[in-house]
C-alpha cells in the first residue's frame, strides 16, 4: 500500500470512530468530542487529497482554515454543555429532549 492508501484509510477509520462514538454516547461532552474526532479525520483527508493533486499547500491551507473553525464550534458546544449542566443538572442528551415542548 502507498503512503497515500493508508493515509486515506486512516482518515476513514478516524471518520468512522467519530461517527460510531455519536451513535452510542448520550453524554453531551461525549458528542463534541466524538464530532471533534470525525473532523480531524477528515482534516487528514483534506491534506492528502491536497498532497494527491500536488497542491499540498493549498491542503493545509484548507485545513487550518478547518481547524479555526472546529476549534470555535468545540468551544461554543463545550461551553453550551456547561450551561445544560447548571440548568439541568445532567448531561444526557435525553433531558434536553424533554425542552422541546
């Protein structure tokens, strides 16, 4: 396998655990870190693409642009997870259901 191949790979199982840790966790800290896992992996996918086309630098680019934006919406969940906990005194996705009417 090239180094293109199983960094592909990795980038896909990066994905999967991501996804795999939101189908199984109710916990709210859980989940951002479970989506924050599935955008690293597709980070990895963004640069070997960039490196496939021999425009690694136009990759990287894109995925610091990611990684900005990742990092604000990690903060913004964690700090939304931290208030659910005040209010609600649980983290379980289940007691937010409940706010819905």
């Amino acid at each position: 396998m090239s180094t293109l191949e199983i960094t592909l790979v990795s980038a896909f199982a990066l994905v999967g655990a991501g996804l795999y840790g939101l189908l199984i966790t109710r916990n709210l800290i859980k989940v951002v870190i479970a989506l924050q896992i599935m955008v690293k992996g597709a980070l990895v996918a963004l640069v070997a693409a960039g490196q496939a086309s021999d425009q690694l630098a136009l990759g990287q680019s894109l995925a610091m642009t990611v990684i900005v934006a990742d990092t604000v919406v990690a903060v913004i969940g964690l700090a939304f997870a931290v208030q659910v906990k005040r209010v609600r005194g649980t983290l379980d996705l289940r007691a937010l259901a409940e706010l819905r009417g």
